[in-house]
C-alpha cells in the first residue's frame, strides 16, 4: 500500500548503504545493555550465519511480559554473542551490506520462533515482514479528485495517524480539536504516576521512531513524541485548535459531509468536507458517580482525566482514592509516600502482573542503537508485538469442559491464575491478610489485565487503608463508604474510568435519510464494519470504533494503523474507479457483526461472573475486538469495493445517483 514507511526510513537505511555516524564510539556499551536473543537474529541477517539461531545459542523461551534480556543463556555464550554483533555492526557501518537483506519467510519465522523460544504460526509471515520493512512498497499514488478534501476529528494519536497517511496520498485535510494542543488522553491525563503500560517501542507508530527514555513511558513524554510527530509530519499547519464538532451531517445532493462547529471564539461554523474520520477516541468522556453530597466536599476533588496542571498540595494529607483500576494503581504507589493517609475504596478485586521494566531508564549508549541501527530495533519490537500481542490469545477461550469452578477457563488460564496469584503472595510479604481483599474470584484476563506500579507493596504500609466496597455519601470533610463508616478526607481522586460505550457523544452524526447514529445504535450499542464503517453514514470513518480494542494486549496504535490502512486501500480504489461516496452494505456489515458476537459468546469477556468495562447495558462487548491481530491483519490489508454501495464522479466532481454495487 501506500509508502508511508519510506518517509521516515527506508530499505537503504536497514541494508546499511548510507552514510555511517561520525562517532561509534557508545556501540561496545550499548551492545552490552542489548537484548541478547534481538542480538542473535540481526546477527543472522548481518553475516548470513544460521548458526546464531542454533545449538548453544538458542535462547529460553520468553515468559510473562518481559524482555528476556539475556535470553536464559550462559555468560560465556551472551558474551560470545555481543562480540560477534559489534563486529559486524562495526563492518555495517563502515558499509558492509546485510548479508541477508530478505530472508525467506520461512527462515524469518523459524527466527521468530527461536528467539521467543515457542512456534510462530505461518499466517504471521506477512506481519513479521511488514514489521521488517521487508514489504514491497508501492511507487506511484493515485491523485485525489480536484477539489477532494477530508476532515479529522480530534488531534489525538487516531487523528495524528489519519493526517500522516492522507498526507501520503496527497489528500488534503483539515483538523479540528476541542483542546488547545494535541494528544488526547495524553494532553488530559497528568496525574501522579500516569504512563503507558504498553512498551514504548510498540506505543509507538511502525512510521515514526523515537528515542524513548523509559522502557514504559511516562505521559508527559508520550505527549512530547506526539508533538515530535505532529512537527516531523509537519501536520500542524492543517490543525483548528479550540473548535469543537456539534454535528456532522451527510448531504445526499452533493455526495460530501456538512460539520457544524463551534469556535473557541464563541463562532458557528459549518465545514465542508469529502469524507469524515472521527478520531475522537473512547477515553475522553470521565465517569464519575453520582454520590449524595459531592458538591458539599470543601476539599479538591478530581478525576485523574482532570488532574491540575499544577498538580495538588497532598502533603500530610488524608486522600481518598476511589477506583483500584489502570489510572488507580498509578496514582497510589506515586502518592503514598507523600499524603498522611490514604483510603483506596476499591468495588472489584483486580489481575495484576509482574511489570519487570517499571520506570527502567533506557541507557542512553542503547537509546542510540535502537535509532542508528533499524534492524536492532524492528527486531526488538517484533519481539515485543509477540509478547504483548496473540501470544495471550488461548487464554481467553471459554473450554466447556473446564471445571474451573468459575476462577478458570481453560488450562492455560488456570495457570495463568496459579502464577498470579503466587505473585500477589509475594509482593504482599508479611500482609498475607490482605490476600482475600485483593483476589480476584473471576477468571484472569476478565478485566483489562493491570500491570503491577507498586501497587500491593502500598497497600502494606502503615497508612493505607484499603476498602471494598464504593463512596455511598460525602461530606464536607469526608466520606462515607459501603459498611457505613465514614472516614476522613482532605482530597477525593476519582480514578473511576470512563464511558467508552457511548461512542462519538456527544457529537450528532446524521446520514442518509436524516438517521442519527446514535438511535441506529440505540444509545450504547455501536457496531461498525471492521470497527470503521456503519451503513447509511457514506464517506464516515471511525477510528477506535466499535470492537476495535484488543483485550489481550498488543498497542492501540497498532489497531489505529491497520484501520488508516484499509481507509487507504478503500480511498485508493474509490480514486482509481471515481467512485464519489462508499457505503458499506448492510448484510455485510450486520454478518461481521453476527461473527463478532459469535467469537465473544466463547470467550472470557461473556463468562458467567465476569464484569468489565468493555460492555454496554445490554450486556453485549462494544469495546474489544474477538479476532486475533494476525486476523484482523488479514481482514484490513485490502478493501474490497463490493462490499460497498457506491456512487459515482460526473465531470463536476459531484456524485451521479446511488448506483448500487460497485463490481
């Protein structure tokens, strides 16, 4: 598809016939602090010489989250490993080429396998290619009718990636973004301890490296990657600061969309516009409950979404923090040294796994191999994708034969309970009383997994109260919870998540016949083609729509890639035939949508028991996506225009009447 990637690198930059750095003098030390089996497999492509991914050298398998760093292998053998690699770095950069510049899928996959120490399926031969910058690229563009334009909602990091790819395509494009800067949630969320809990080398766009400081990044330096991508891309030039989208409407006569909008200088506008991408997101809509009492409270009291810039004064303070979820268990660890007592009110015990490289700078010697050697740091990141990616897929099935007694799915998820909970006994120490608070009594992986900030190791000290239940009242100097008793409060921190089911409110989004999106989806429940299209709504494409959420790992970013993707294809196509408008068909999409429900009747988010965010009031899973990443890799590399009603370009450019299928 279109050659996004060779914007920012490119085949001569991996192959290593560009020009080398001046200085080359950090490459001994950074090869020491290198991941060992990533070492083995450039050293592959490097020499041609299977050997590293033989014998001796064959590393053991990966486990849990973690990088494996030393690959499980005798010092000797890492060591022999990293001279090996710095002396064919060194030749790489003095212009040796790779001696493998395009291995075979089946000698990519058998690395794969090696260094994670597990079979890599076939079908994963194209992701691994693509992740290698090993996909052939595609030269010529086809241009956009005169006159074409899009319009993106929201600035964020699904806008961000729908600006560099119409870029690409020469598609011309406006945003418009409520806020007064980019990121999103990661312009909202500055609270104490806030991060990402994905690797920053997958939180990452495949098409914009970064030399990240943390192995896990912080928010605010998510953020300032975000602003280093809007400024490489040079995409704030097309962004309309403070304008907020009241209503987006498509006019039938002229095939285009008509967004009415409101200015931060108090003005209503309305812009016109080709296609629409919604990259508004699903976390940015707080929710807090409605508790008797709230506007007594004489303290601060903030969701972590709306923590203050400035921060608060909670020194010597008696907090109360309600919610035990992602922002929660980041918050309490970053603040319990500080406050004179905090009170977690928690309502639902949470899964929480090892988090081995939690707040672990990146050596600055390997912050510079992962950006002046490529191979090193595709490779590294393909390695993550697995990890944090399907390889968690198994757990998730329901197995009718199970007895699990409601804690288990499968044999795989029962162990997956034993190794957890093994690990919760050991951070809690001398605290094993507090065992039966944290536990959870519904299988792992039923809600988002969390990983682990700290969390237990703060609720063994002396000042922390943890509570089950919820805040029933408030007070003016405190709150009430569940069991009746009311305790002290200075500052309330509601880490109470988001609606993520009501998608685009509070926006209008009206289609063909004047249908509102919102009543089609009967208030919570949205459904859409591939997360993306809904019938009737022609040109309009969500980003994190629907059932786009992978709840057994794996990067949003990767998700929001892989939907620009297929909107590119689809666009592509539409600018070759011109076409003017796309519509997905009903049967079509209500079929995806029969699959979706199907896959999800099997899996743990629709156990007996298990409760999640992830579903809406009608009990049915709105946010996460059943399929597995290589599945969905599948479904969006190319579109298919017989799955859409469409209509066609006269010579003004203006829509003929709906011709029905598209051959």
């Amino acid at each position: 598809m279109l050659p996004i990637h060779s914007q920012i690198e490119s085949k001569a930059v991996i192959s290593g016939t560009t020009s080398p750095p001046a200085d080359t003098s950090w490459l001994a030390t950074a090869i020491g602090a290198a991941n060992v089996p990533t070492l083995a497999c450039i050293l592959v492509q490097l020499t041609g010489d299977r050997r590293w991914i033989e014998g001796r050298y064959i590393p053991s398998r990966t486990r849990g989250l973690e990088d494996n760093d030393d690959g499980g292998l005798p010092e000797a053998v890492q060591q022999e490993i990293r001279d090996a690699a710095l002396d064919a770095l060194t030749a790489w950069f003095n212009g040796r080429p790779l001696a493998l510049p395009d291995p075979s899928d089946d000698l990519l996959l058998e690395m794969m396998s090696v260094t994670l120490g597990e079979k890599i399926p076939s079908q994963y031969a194209s992701i691994i290619r693509h992740e290698l910058r090993l996909s052939p690229g595609q030269d010529e563009v086809v241009a956009p009718p005169p006159g074409f334009s899009a319009l993106i909602i929201g600035a964020g990091i699904s806008g961000l990636c729908a600006a560099v790819q119409l870029a690409a395509a020469n598609v011309p494009y406006t945003i418009v973004e409520r806020r007064e800067d980019i990121g999103g949630v990661w312009f909202d969320n500055r609270y104490p301890g806030a991060a990402c809990d994905v690797p920053s080398h997958l939180y990452s766009f495949s098409f914009a490296p970064y030399p990240w400081s943390r192995y896990f990044a912080g928010s605010r330096e998510i953020h300032r990657y975000l602003e280093h991508v809007a400024d490489e891309f040079d995409i704030r030039r097309h962004i309309r600061f403070g304008v907020e989208v009241i209503e987006a409407r498509f006019d039938e006569g002229s095939g285009t969309w008509q967004a009415d909008v409101h200015t931060k200088a108090g003005v209503r506008e309305t812009l016109h516009a080709n296609i629409v991408i919604s990259g508004v997101g699903a976390f940015n809509k707080p929710r807090i409950p409605d508790v008797p009492g709230l506007e007594l409270f004489e303290g601060p009291s903030v969701h972590t979404a709306r923590y203050p810039d400035q921060g608060l004064d909670l020194k010597g303070r008696d907090v109360v923090l309600v919610g035990n979820g992602a922002s929660a268990m980041q918050v309490a660890p970053a603040i319990v040294p500080e406050v004179g007592s905090l009170t977690i009110v928690q309502r639902t015990p949470q899964w929480v796994a090892p988090f081995p490289k939690f707040k672990q700078p990146i050596p600055s010697p390997l912050q510079e191999l992962l950006q002046s050697v490529p191979l090193y740091r595709l490779w590294y990141r393909l390695r993550l994708s697995w990890a944090f990616n399907d390889k968690l897929y198994d757990a998730l099935q329901q197995d009718p034969a199970w007895q699990g007694g409601g804690r288990s799915i499968n044999a795989i998820n029962d162990a997956h309970r034993r190794h957890l909970t093994s690990y919760m006994k050991s951070e809690l120490g001398d605290h094993q009383d507090l065992l039966p608070e944290v536990l959870p009594d519904y299988p792992p992986f039923g809600k988002r997994m969390l990983l682990d900030n700290g969390w237990f190791r703060a609720l063994t000290r002396d000042h922390v109260h943890h509570v089950n239940g919820s805040v029933v009242e408030v007070r003016p100097h405190s709150v009430v919870t569940s069991d009746g008793v009311e305790r002290k409060a200075d500052a309330i921190i509601w880490a109470t998540g988001f609606d993520v089911v009501n998608l685009l409110a509070p926006m209008k989004i009206t289609g063909i016949g004047g249908r509102d999106i919102h009543e089609d989806w009967d208030g919570d429940d949205a459904r859409a083609y591939l997360g993306t299209v809904v019938p009737g709504y022609p040109n309009l494409f969500c980003l994190y729509g629907p059932n786009t959420q992978f709840g057994h790992g794996g990067s949003l970013i990767t998700v929001l890639e892989r939907q620009m993707h297929y909107v590119m294809s689809l666009l592509e196509q539409m600018f070759a035939a011109k076409i003017a408008t796309v519509d997905v068909r009903q049967d079509v999409h209500d079929a995806y949508n029969v699959e979706v429900d199907s896959i999800h009747s099997r899996m743990i988010w629709t156990y007996p028991g298990v409760e999640n965010y992830c579903q809406n009031s009608k009990g049915r899973i709105v946010v996460n996506n059943p399929f597995r990443i290589v599945d969905v890799w599948q479904m969006t590399e190319t579109a298919r225009l017989s799955d859409y009603t469409c209509t066609s370009l006269v010579a003004d450019a203006a829509p003929t009447a709906r011709a029905g299928q598209a051959p």
